[in-house]
C-alpha cells in the first residue's frame, strides 16, 4: 500500500491505497464538554486498478485482520472495532477501472 487517504483522494495517490472514510458517529454518553462513550462507523477499503482482484483482496484481508475483533486499551481510552459487513465494489472514474475490498468497521471508544 502506498497511500492512506481519510475522505477525498489525491489525483496523483499511487495505486493501490487504502481509504477511509467516516461515515457515522454518536456520543453516546457525554459529560459537559467530555465525550466519555463514541460509537463511530467507518468504511474502509482497499482501491486498486482493475482487472485483477489478487492485490486488493489482500490489502482488504490485512484490513480485516487489523480491524476486527480488536480491543485496546491506553492510559487513558478504551477501544472496541469489528466488522459489521464486507465491502467490494468497482468503480470507473475518467475511464479507469478501479476495484474496491473492505469493510464497514464499528469503532466504540470510552474513556477510562
């Protein structure tokens, strides 16, 4: 992987890259200014150019493999990630076929 990308994505990002995009959040419990419990979706995948789906279906099981089922904790912060479904798409932006593998990963995160 040559590139992260949170949002929107360089003309010139070298393939392939992983993006991440968020694409839901709650506080479920705050206290005055304090986030003390998020619950936050995200949708992150690998992007290559197509036709050949070995490279992104390996980046998108490296992701898997980060992502779910994951729990740590800092000084500070607890975290819990997991899969709540697979993502695989294809896209053609300006002619080029690009290939898509992921997931969309629930992150919850609490203070300690």
């Amino acid at each position: 992987v040559n590139t992260f990308a949170l949002r929107s994505t360089r003309q010139d990002a070298p393939l392939p890259y992983v993006k991440i995009d968020r694409l839901d959040a709650h506080d479920n419990f705050a206290v005055g200014l304090y986030r003390v419990w998020d619950d936050l979706t995200y949708l992150v995948r690998g992007i290559t150019q197509g036709p050949d789906w070995t490279t992104v279906r390996a980046i998108g099981d490296r992701i898997d493999v980060i992502l779910h089922a994951k729990e740590t904790q800092t000084a500070s912060m607890h975290f819990h990630s997991f899969r709540e479904e697979s993502f695989t798409d294809e896209t053609i932006e300006s002619g080029d076929y690009y290939l898509h593998v992921g997931g969309i990963y629930r992150v919850r995160a609490g203070a300690l």
